[in-house]
C-alpha cells in the first residue's frame, strides 16, 4: 500500500474471536523506523548486529464501548466469539523521509520502513496478540521550477576528451530515457570498449550512510570505438529496481535537530578503454 506524506492512513481493525478472550486494551500505532546492520568480527566469529530506532510514531488507542458480546470491568474487556471491527485514523506529517527499501540480492546497510501495527494486549501470562502491515511512504516532489543541464568535461593521457551534457537536472520515475549530450574527440583514435551507465543512490542518514547501484547497463550504440570524433544526443535508458526509487529528499530528524538525512541520485558513465588505467568516469549528480 502506497501513501504520500500528509495523508491519513485509514482503515478496520477486524477481530476474529473463536472463544471467550480476556483483553486489557487494543491499539493501532503507525511507526517509522530506521534500521541499519553492523557487522562485527571476522571469520567464524562474524556476527551481524541490526539496531532498529523509530522516529515516527502515531497511537490510536480504542475505546471499546460495552455492547452485544462485550463486557468490562477493571481488569479490562471480555469478548464473546464474534468477529467485530473498529475503524482507524492515522495520520502521515509532510516532512517525513520516504520508505527506502534493503535490496533483496545486494547488501544495504541502512533502510527506512513504515508499518501499522495492531496490538491485542493480553492481561496476566498470556501473549498479547500482534499483526503487522508494512506501506510504502514518500514526499510529495514536483518537477524543480529552475530546471537546468549539468556538464561534466574529462580528459586522459592519450588525448581522449569526453563533454557530456546532461539535458536536465530532474528524472521522473517511470521515464524510458533521460537525454544527454555526447561529445567525443579522439584524435589517437583510443578504442573505447564499451560504456558502462549506473544510476547510483546516495542515502546518508546521519551517522550511517549507503550507496546502491539501481541499475547498471551498457550504453548502446558504442562498443569498440575509434571513430576521431562523435556528437550526438544519446537516449540512456532507465531500467529496473523501481522499488528503490525514493525521491530525492531532505529530512531533519526532530530528535536531534542538527542530524539531516537525505536521498540524492548520481548518474556515472565509465568509457572503458583498453587500458584501465586511461578510462574515465563522467558523474553526473
């Protein structure tokens, strides 16, 4: 389930009783949290550590008046089996940073989840009764009003010189391209294998940070090139891991207002030559 910031999460909390249930209180809570792994050791003694903080918590406590099938006293309510249901209202601020997924075949250090949590607490030895319910979050974010091209320039010992122009400083999920102006001079005539395209996202929650390559494909159209000169305005595809496309953001977390998290994108173009050690890398943030 998906939600901007700013929105109400409403819903029921549906409860199934097949025999007599003693409860003291039941209650719906909406959490944000950041979680982060820390591996510690080496070897046979490696042992990975993940420490959960939550930085946004909205409560509905039920009142459950007494009615058909419901009594109370002072240690709390009895339910007679019957399925009942009890609407909720929870509540998303605007500034909220948005849901930023682990990766299922990649190692990601620090994420950030939102979940509503139904609790059925029991009174003495027993249980209390848990249900969980993750959803999607993220900041409303328009197309910038100033929008520009970014222009990155680089030149290596064989006289290879790359200009590239990135049309525009805003990507919208969804898009099959971005455009990007390509200037090529190469009068050694250096063969540049291959182009390697990565849309990396930058993730720096206060005192933890990460980077995940969203996706990484070839450039088509340049593979093994020693032409002495190439202009054209090239079509880089988007492609995949949709999941980790958090908008780009700013969040101050209120417990300590000095700490900003942020999610910032960068696209790189690595032009692999022959030799290594003369590729170069366009970053693109």
């Amino acid at each position: 389930m998906f939600y901007w910031t700013g929105e109400a999460v409403n819903g029921y909390v549906v409860l199934t009783v097949d025999r007599p249930l003693k409860t003291k209180s039941i209650d719906v809570k909406l959490i944000g949290q950041r979680i982060n792994t820390e591996v510690h050791g080496s070897g046979k003694h490696k042992h990975i550590v993940t420490r959960q903080r939550n930085f946004y918590v909205d409560f509905h406590p039920f009142v459950i008046q007494p009615a058909h099938g419901i009594s109370y006293d002072q240690d709390g309510y009895y339910l007679e089996p019957n399925t009942y249901q009890w609407p909720f209202s929870l509540h998303l601020v605007k500034n909220l940073p948005p849901s930023l997924f682990r990766a299922k075949k990649k190692k990601i250090t620090t994420w950030i989840n939102y979940y509503v949590a139904v609790t059925v607490a029991r009174s003495g030895l027993h249980r209390n009764v848990c249900e969980f319910v993750n959803i999607t979050v993220a900041p409303f974010v328009g197309i910038p009003r100033h929008v520009s091209s970014v222009e990155r320039v680089d030149e290596n010992i064989r006289d290879l010189y790359i200009h590239g122009i990135l049309l525009r400083n805003y990507l919208l999920i969804g898009e099959p391209y971005i455009p990007l102006e390509l200037y090529i001079d190469n009068p050694g005539r250096t063969t540049i294998k291959e182009v390697i395209v990565k849309l990396v996202q930058l993730r720096d929650l206060g005192d933890k940070s990460s980077t995940e390559i969203i996706f990484e494909e070839l450039l088509p159209g340049i593979e093994d090139f020693q032409n002495d000169h190439f202009y054209h305005t090239v079509q880089i595809p988007m492609l995949s891991a949709t999941e980790l496309f958090a908008p780009s953001t700013v969040y101050k977390y209120s417990a300590t207002p000095s700490v900003v998290w942020t999610v910032n994108y960068a696209l790189e173009m690595i032009f692999k030559t022959r030799l290594s050690f003369t590729n170069i890398t366009l970053i693109f943030p």
